[in-house]
C-alpha cells in the first residue's frame, strides 16, 4: 500500500505544480489525493515534512524567483501570474523563503552570477518523498509496527465533555473542569472512559484557535438535561480503528500522531476515514511519577478502495 500512498501524494504535488497561480483549497486538494478531508494535511505533512498549503506557497515563490530571473515581467505581472494576490504578498512569502525581496533580484538580473547559491536552494533539496521511502521499506520498522498497532472495532459511546480552545499543551484547564464534574456525578475511570479529541490540526490551525474536547462516557439512562448548563454532550462514531499505546511526555505526543499518519497508515492497507482521532487517557499525568501520560490513540480508518475491490 505504500507506493498507492505515494503515487496519490504525487499526483497532489503534480496538480499543485500546474495550478499553483489559481486558488487553491485543503478540500479541492484532498480530492485529488481521494484522502479523507478531515487527515489530509495530517497524511501530507507526514509524507513531505510540510502542509499542503506551505508546499502551495513555496511552489508559488520558486516560480517567481524564475520569472524574475528569466522574463521582463513586471514584479505585479509575476505576483498575479505566481498567484499572489498583491505585490506585498509575493514580497512577504519571497523573502521569508529566499532572505531577500523580488525587486532585489530583478536588479541582479543582468548578474546572476550575484546571486547567492541559497537561492537555489530548492533545486538542491532531496524529493520530499524520500524520508517517506525509507521508512516505509524497512522491513524492522514495518515488523516493530505492526506489533505496535491493533485494529478495534468499537461501538459508539455517548460523552459529556467541557471544550478548550487554545494551546494544546494547556489542555489540563478543561480536564480539571471535567473531573471535578465528573466527580460529583458519580464518574470515575474505574467505571467510565475519559477521552481526548484533538478537533484542529496545530500544523494548520494557529496554536490560541485549537479545539480540543476532554470528554467522558456516559452510563445508559444518564439526565443529561439536569446539565447541560455545565457541560456539552455529544456521540462519538463507533467503527473500525487502528490503536497505539503511547506511554510518554505530554509534549511527545503529537509524534504518535506522526508516526501513525507517516509510517504506519501508508502501508497498513487502509485509510484514515472522516472521524476524529480519540485520545483514551488511560492515567492522569500529574499523578505520574515520571510526569508522563499513558494514552491509546486511536485513528479511525476504512479498508483501503482498491484493496476492497480485490476483495482483500
């Protein structure tokens, strides 16, 4: 499954390359790679080492660092040719790319020999599928995985949970909220499940805008109109999920994430499907004597289409 993983990551790469000076959306994107919309950029950061619109805006200034350097174009010309809105978009995104402005390398047209060789810099990197490659033809990396991960069918469960917004290393403030609550009703892990929900990606979604829901399971029968004033409720989709243990810091485990979406996905024979990760908290942190949380991550997936066709 690793090389249809690829292929489809390429194919995104190619229609970005021909399309790069028109609007470009996640969603027009993920349909090229027929992913789910919900993981695309989480599949396509793991695989390139960047999200699909930083690959969009770099696309976009390489080809006018050649129009600069090759054509008479105007500097308004390239920015609308290279999709930038104005020309104080092409100039912020060219010099946080290349170090320097577009005007000052049209007036170094004439010398290219002026030019720093960082400014090349993009012909010289290696294909950003090639860290991807490597892992996924390790065959000590695929077994290590592959006893590492158990698919669960799970049925649907219905939550209370208390949202945070915000960073999500600062996630504790609404399970605080949440076990105090908890507490009072009578819902203690010993007979429920507490469960995480990373609802932004923080590649994508600026840090102080993540969403994150800290949730419990509910006992049948549960009144949840006696308060809904201090907590929300909602179904978490039951279905067919890939599960890691993860046994570590806090801040380590947005690499379970990675490692999940990068390594283990794209040769498991599956997809990641339109549902959340769940996040099972298995141990509080702060009563850890190493300070680390003990979480099941589980990754909601679908047999892969053409695997399903074959009948495998």
């Amino acid at each position: 499954m690793k090389n249809q993983y690829e292929e489809r990551i390429r194919q995104v790469i190619a229609y970005i390359e021909k399309h790069s000076s028109q609007p470009l959306r996640l969603e027009q994107l993920a349909e090229v790679a027929h992913f789910s919309k919900y993981h695309f950029t989480r599949i396509f950061t793991a695989v390139t080492g960047m999200t699909p619109m930083a690959f969009v805006i770099r696309k976009r200034v390489e080809r006018a660092m050649m129009l600069l350097s090759r054509t008479n174009q105007t500097i308004l010309e390239i920015a609308g040719h290279c999709g930038f809105e104005s020309v104080s978009a092409l100039g912020v995104h060219f010099k946080r790319h290349y170090g320097c402005s577009p005007g000052s390398i049209r007036s170094r047209k004439r010398n290219l020999s002026n030019i720093p060789a960082v400014f090349s810099n993009s012909q010289a990197e290696p294909s950003p599928l090639t860290d991807y490659n490597r892992a996924g033809s390790n065959p000590l990396l695929r077994r290590a995985w592959d006893t590492m991960v158990e698919l669960r069918d799970i049925a649907e469960v219905e939550v209370a949970y208390i949202r945070h917004i915000g960073s999500y290393l600062k996630t504790y403030n609404a399970w605080d909220k949440l076990n105090r609550w908890a507490a009072k009703q009578g819902l203690h892990p010993e007979n429920q499940q507490f469960i995480g929900i990373s609802l932004d990606d923080g590649e994508l979604t600026e840090e102080p805008l993540c969403r994150y829901d800290a949730c419990v399971t509910l006992p049948a029968g549960f009144d949840r109109e006696a308060h809904r004033e201090e907590v929300g409720f909602k179904t978490l989709a039951g279905g067919l999920y890939a599960v890691y243990s993860y046994y570590d810091t806090v801040d380590r485990f947005v690499l379970a994430y990675d490692s999940m979406f990068s390594v283990w996905l794209p040769r498991s024979g599956y997809e990641a499907d339109d549902r959340p990760c769940l996040e099972y908290c298995l141990n509080d942190p702060a009563q850890d004597p190493e300070g680390r949380c003990k979480v099941d991550l589980y990754v909601p997936i679908r047999q892969n289409a053409q695997r399903a066709e074959n009948g495998v």
